[in-house]
C-alpha cells in the first residue's frame, strides 16, 4: 500500500514533530482574545499552504500564521479536499480557540501531534498527540467540532513590508521587555517609532508616563511625524491596549529562529513577524482606531 492510499480516506492529514511549538502559538492566539467574545480561529488548508487566521476587530489586531510548503516541510501533509469536478479545492475550518488550547495544554518539547479530518466526518478535527514517538497511535485520540460560523473573518496571505525591518529583537528578550511594559498598572501602551527603532511606553492613569523599551539600533531620533486635526506635525502613534502587550510577552516558546523583527511606518499598523517552530511564519498587524487594519491588504 502506497503512503497515498493509505491516506485516502482522510480530507487532510497533518503530523507536527514541534507539538509544544504549536501548543504555545495557541496559548497566545488565546492570550490575545481574552477580553473580547470572539473565539474563533480559522484554518485554511490547501494542497501547497496551510494558513490560520485570527482577525480581533475590537483590539484592531490580526494574527495569521502560515506554513507555505506544508509537503516539505511537515513530516506527512496529506490533502484530499476535491470538488464535484474531481480538482483540489481550498478546505475551510473554523474551530474554537479554547477547545484547541484544552486539547493540546498537556504537550512537552518532546511531544508531537497528529491532526485529521475524514471524509467521512467532515464535522469533526482529530487530534491525537504522540507523547512517545512520532508514527506510533496514541490511544488518547481527541476531537473539535468544526463550526460553520460565517463571522470568523478571513484575509488573504497579508501583504509584509518590504523594507528592512525597524528592529530585530532576540524573542526571549522582546517578550521579557512586554512584560516588563505591563508589569506596572497601566491603561495603554503608546507604540512610536523610526527606521531603525521602536518603542513601547507604558501609560497610566491620568496620562503619566511609565516604563518605556526601546528596540532596534536607534542611530537617529527622527520619529515618523504625522499631523493632528489642526495640521501641526506630532510624532506617529500605535495606542495598544495592555493585554495585547501581555499576549506578546507569552511567545517566547513559539519559534526556532528565536528573533522577533518589528516593521513600523507612519499611518501603518506595527508589523511583528517570528517563526513558528521550524515550520512556518507568524504575522501581527496592531493597529488602532485611526488605523484601520483593511490597509494592510492593499
């Protein structure tokens, strides 16, 4: 029996050997919607790219990892998603994030995973983790009931800046600045920045200026300028809420490259791209209200 036959009956079959990886993008996917009602994710499968998206209309945020040779570079990638015409079409699974983060909480570095979808059940994502060698079934097979939810909104592959990045930051260091931001009760995180450099500066109650982290090489002063409702020229400016900034400081365990790059231009959201393992790439636009995130398509 050939690998693709044995395969058939599934619409998509997918092993991970980085299981803890994937358990801790979940766990800031999670971080990053806990004060709003919104708790879907949105997977996007198709025979050469995997592609999960979050979009948080309330905080002006989307997250969107993808994996863009899943053939070559997941252990087994198998897809059987076909029309009535017999060709290869997109498959759509939205899930709650929840039920996602329950399902894969117990995972160590050591621990891989498989996740399925039959032809058969279509209703349902399996997921079952190896906790002792990738190949070998595990008994604890566990399964999400995918929603037919049309609210869990979708982009396209998202559009990167393609100049060099403000700031290239380790991750652990980027994540322990974070949290350093909010350690300290604060009502938003204001976000400026230049070409070579970006800051978060914590602001409390009553406008008080707090900790502020710098990254990037910062060879000059010169922010990016926009102007206010009278015209005069004011420094460009993200405001970011606090738990979007604590969502980021819970990444440090999602990456092999280990570095973090921070892209920012004036009337343009905050880019941040990382790893996902060694698999894919991980995508953040932050906007706020004057920025609206559906320019980040264009």
């Amino acid at each position: 029996m050939t690998s693709e036959s044995k395969y058939s009956d599934y619409l998509i079959y997918i092993e991970f050997i980085e299981g803890y990886s994937v358990r801790n993008l979940f766990d800031y996917l999670r971080q990053t919607h806990k004060q709003t009602n919104n708790n879907l994710t949105r997977f996007v499968f198709s025979k050469n790219q995997i592609r999960l998206t979050e979009f948080n209309r309330s905080d002006n945020l989307v997250n969107q990892m993808i994996i863009a040779n899943p053939q070559q570079d997941l252990p087994r990638y198998f897809y059987n998603s076909e029309n009535d015409s017999g060709e290869k079409k997109c498959l759509f699974v939205t899930v709650e994030i929840n039920e996602l983060k329950t399902h894969f909480r117990n995972m160590t570095k050591k621990d891989g995973v498989k996740l399925w979808i039959l032809k058969s059940d279509p209703e349902m994502l399996h997921i079952v983790p190896n906790t002792r060698n990738l190949g070998t079934q595990d008994s604890q097979d566990k399964w999400i009931k995918i929603l037919r939810d049309q609210d869990a909104e979708d982009f396209d592959d998202l559009t990167l800046p393609t100049e060099e990045p403000s700031a290239t930051k380790l991750l652990a260091n980027f994540c322990k600045d974070c949290s350093s931001n909010v350690g300290i009760r604060c009502k938003e995180i204001l976000c400026y920045g230049g070409t070579d450099f970006v800051e978060f500066q914590s602001l409390r109650d009553g406008d008080v200026s707090g900790l502020t982290n710098r990254f990037g090489e910062r060879n000059s002063n010169e922010y990016h300028m926009t102007k206010d409702v009278d015209g005069n020229e004011i420094k460009f400016v993200i405001r970011i809420k606090p738990h979007i900034i604590k969502a980021l400081s819970k990444m440090t365990n999602i990456t092999g490259s280990n570095q973090v790059r921070l892209y920012m231009k004036s009337e343009s959201p905050l880019c941040i791209t990382t790893s996902v393992g060694n698999y894919g790439r991980l995508t953040i636009f932050i906007g706020d209200k004057n920025i609206p995130l559906s320019d980040t398509n264009e």
